[in-house]
C-alpha cells in the first residue's frame, strides 16, 4: 500500500502549482488583489459564500481565506489528484468533484454563493459551451452577486521564459507528482476521469465575454486588472426588483 499524503509533501507540490501558475498568469498576485477588491466595493462586505470553479490544489481559495477567515468557501473540479491536495492542506474548505464542461456540474455546485470565481479555467472548454457556462454560473449566484473570470485574452505577444529543449513548468509538476507513490492511487483515478475529456483551447477578446456574459443575464462588466494577455473581468447579476 503506498504511503499517505503528508501534510509537508502536500505543501511542496502546492507551492509548485503556485509557482507554475505565476509563470502562465504573469501578475497572478496583483490580479487576485484586484477581483477580491472589486468584490468587497460590490457587496461593501466580505462575501460570506464563494464557490471557486476549477480551484484546483486550493491555492487561489487560500488566499480569499487570508483575506475572508469567515467566507465558507467551495472549490469545485474535475481532477480528484488536485481536489487531494486541496482537502488535505485545507480540510475545512467543501470539495466538490464536477466536470463544468457540461451542465451537470451545476446540481453538485450548491448554492447560492455571494461570490463565484473561474480563473484559468474558461480556455479549457470549446466556445459554445462558454456561452452556455456563463448562463449557468448565473444561476449559482444571489441575487447582486458577482462573477470574476480571469483567463488569456487576445493582447500583445508575451515573452516566454522558456529556455531552448526545457519541459514546460505543466509538463514538470505533473511528472513530479507522478513520482510520488503517495499518488499513484489518485492519479489513476484521474487518468480514468479525464477520458474524453479535451481541452477547448478558447481564447476570446474582453468585448466577447462582455457580450456573452450580458446575455446571459450580467450587468456592469467590468476591467479590475489587465497584463500581458491576461484579463480579470467582473460581471455581476442583478439585484432583485423590490
């Protein structure tokens, strides 16, 4: 029987999921700032219920936990090896095992948050399923509530830190994660639950996601950070008529 997960291996591969995302997102940490900045101007509150889509290993819900210690906090994906990690490092935070690129992900995702997040996440499904994605996350959300996406979006070309026959920082963690009895067991579940699974690969400019997001039902779209071919954009849903 392989080992168990120990609390300091779980921190080591989670600090490389951070460090790995930095490289991907550059001003990761400024653009976390500035969604739950928009966030607490929003609502004039910290947001008591948030969902985090694609949350992974739990990094991004630790930070909204530094910053909110009261938030109840879910984090929601499809990857059980990530959803590990994250129950491991933070056994207070809800985990739920979902594929958002159907619609099945909504009847596991509960609700309604305050506050719903999908950073790095939206470019792995096809177009069509993220029209239909931001219709459903709509629904997750009270009334007033907020919806920040952080993905690529068209912009000036980034220069890759990349040197010349170097794997790429994704190809590295999970061949190091791989070399870890401890997760040999997870890692085959998720090989079985990534089948038929593909990456979208969709990239649209702001004004797209603005547009699709207002038809959806948004209102006030938003800008609160833009670097290097990265957008975090807010929309939010209405309040109720009273």
């Amino acid at each position: 029987m392989p080992p168990a997960l120990t609390p300091k291996d779980v921190a080591r591969w989670r600090r490389g999921w951070e460090s790995m995302m930095r490289h991907y997102q550059p001003g990761r940490d400024d653009l976390l700032a500035a969604g739950l900045a928009a966030a607490e101007e929003i609502h004039g509150r910290a947001p008591e219920r948030v969902l985090d889509v694609g949350g992974g290993p739990g990094t991004t819900a630790e930070v909204l936990l530094r910053r909110w210690p009261g938030a109840h906090v879910t984090v929601l994906d499809v990857d059980p090896a990530l959803l590990a990690l994250t129950s491991t490092a933070l056994p207070h935070v809800r985990t739920v095992r979902a594929d958002f690129g159907t619609a099945r992900w909504l009847a596991s995702a509960g609700g309604p948050y305050d506050l719903a997040l999908a950073l790095m996440t939206l470019h792995y499904l096809p177009e069509d399923r993220v029209r239909d994605w931001y219709a459903e996350a709509r629904r997750l959300l009270r009334p007033g509530g907020l919806l920040l996406v952080a993905d690529a979006v068209p912009d000036a070309p980034v220069s890759s830190r990349r040197q010349g026959g170097a794997a790429d920082p994704w190809t590295e963690w999970w061949a190091a994660l791989a070399r870890e009895p401890a997760m040999t067991p997870l890692l085959r579940e998720r090989a079985q639950a990534l089948v038929g699974l593909s990456g979208g690969e969709f990239v649209a400019p702001v004004p797209w996601h603005r547009e699709v997001a207002r038809r959806a039902g948004f209102l006030d779209p938003t800008v609160p950070h833009h670097r290097a071919g990265h957008a975090l954009m807010a929309f939010r849903r209405p309040p109720d008529r009273r």
